[in-house]
C-alpha cells in the first residue's frame, strides 16, 4: 500500500474512491510485478493480494511467502480504528473481516511457504518465529510449514 501511495501520491482510500477496489487491485498487481526478478525484498502487501490468481502465481515465484496468521477478534482490534482499510468503513466491521477471511483464507495458505500464528505476542517473537522457520529451516513452536517436495 506505502508503494502504491508513493506512486500515485494519494492515499489509499482516495484510490478506491476515484478507481474503486477494482482499480486499486490493478495498480496492487502492478506494484507486485515490480519485484520480479528483484533479490532480497522484504514485501508486506495488503491482504487482498492473493485475490488475483497472477499474483499468487508471482508471490510463489518470487520467494518464500509468509502468511502471519490471526483470529477475527485480533484483526477487528488491530484495524477497528484505521481509516484507511476502505474495506472495513461499512456498518460491521468485524462481519466484513470474518467474510473476507472465509473467502481468502485458502489463498493465504495455497500461496504461504510458512504460517506463523501472531495472537498477541511481542513483535520480537514473531520475527523470531519467521528467522527461524526461513534461515534454518526448522520447525519452531506456532509455525506451520509446508512441504516443498525437496526435503
């Protein structure tokens, strides 16, 4: 999202009025293709990256993908006072996350070389968890991996 503002010089909210989600999600996709063929990128996108069946595709491509994880009720705490998730500015939020969750949950995971569950922990701990599970490819506590077939 920080990508996309900086190029367009607006703010997200902004975009999806003038474009909606649908201009949003190209200018998204673009900004994704933008990596390919890139090394040593630490890329946090938006959650509505995996709709696309490209991107999941580049994602996959482009390196490992870490899916972090959360319940309904920590995400409806972390975002229930950001403006800008035009997703999330209807009458319930927490429904509208539960509903976007459901839909794109089986993408996270198709596309996730690591799940790591986040909960409530320190970011410290999370980075750990993500360290370890990426550099040493071992299994540390709450993390998920997927077998490559290399192993």
């Amino acid at each position: 999202d920080h990508l996309i503002e900086q190029q367009t010089g607006v703010s997200v909210p902004v975009i999806f009025e003038i474009e909606g989600e649908a201009g949003f999600r190209r200018r998204e996709s673009m900004a994704l293709a933008s990596f390919v063929g890139k090394e040593r990128h630490v890329i946090a996108t938006g959650g509505g990256i995996v709709l696309a069946a490209e991107n999941r595709e580049i994602l996959k491509q482009i390196g490992a993908v870490v899916y972090l994880s959360a319940s309904v009720a920590d995400l409806y705490q972390r975002t229930r006072l950001d403006k800008n998730r035009p997703l999330l500015q209807g009458p319930n939020p927490r429904r509208k996350i539960e509903e976007l969750l459901v839909a794109r949950l089986p993408l996270y995971k198709e596309c996730a070389t690591v799940v790591v569950e986040t909960g409530r922990q320190p970011v410290y701990q999370i980075v750990h968890k993500i360290s370890h599970a990426l550099k040493l490819g071992q299994k540390a506590p709450g993390i998920e991996q997927k077998a490559t077939g290399t192993e």
